[in-house]
C-alpha cells in the first residue's frame, strides 16, 4: 500500500479516493467526497467527526493503489 501526505495544496487531485488517518486512537479510512474551496476541509462519509474532517490539524494520507 503506497500513501502520499493530503495537503491543501494537493486535495483537489484526490477527490472520490480513500484516505486513511487517525482518530480517537485508531485508524480509520474513508473516502473523500469533496473539499472546501480553500482546501483546509473535505467531506467524509463519518458520522462521529460530522462528515467533515480538517486536513490542517491532522496527518492524512491517500491510499495509492
């Protein structure tokens, strides 16, 4: 499984992928749906973060497959 670091600067090349990150201790993955127009947020299907996810404050990866 090869990753590459989400950014803001790069979150528009990887809508509709899956991303994996950590959350409450554990890691999770979901798929992005789409992403604020600055980048710095993106929509998830995850009902515990409120299907939003700030890319800034965490370490997210793309899963490359």
């Amino acid at each position: 499984m090869n990753t590459i670091r989400l950014t803001p600067s790069n979150v528009f090349q990887y809508i509709g992928r899956e991303i994996i990150f950590k959350s409450r201790k554990s890691h999770k993955v979901s798929r992005i749906i789409s992403a604020s127009k600055t980048g710095k947020t993106i929509q998830i299907d995850d009902p515990d973060l409120q299907n939003a996810l700030e890319i800034v404050s965490r370490i997210v990866y793309v899963i490359i497959e």
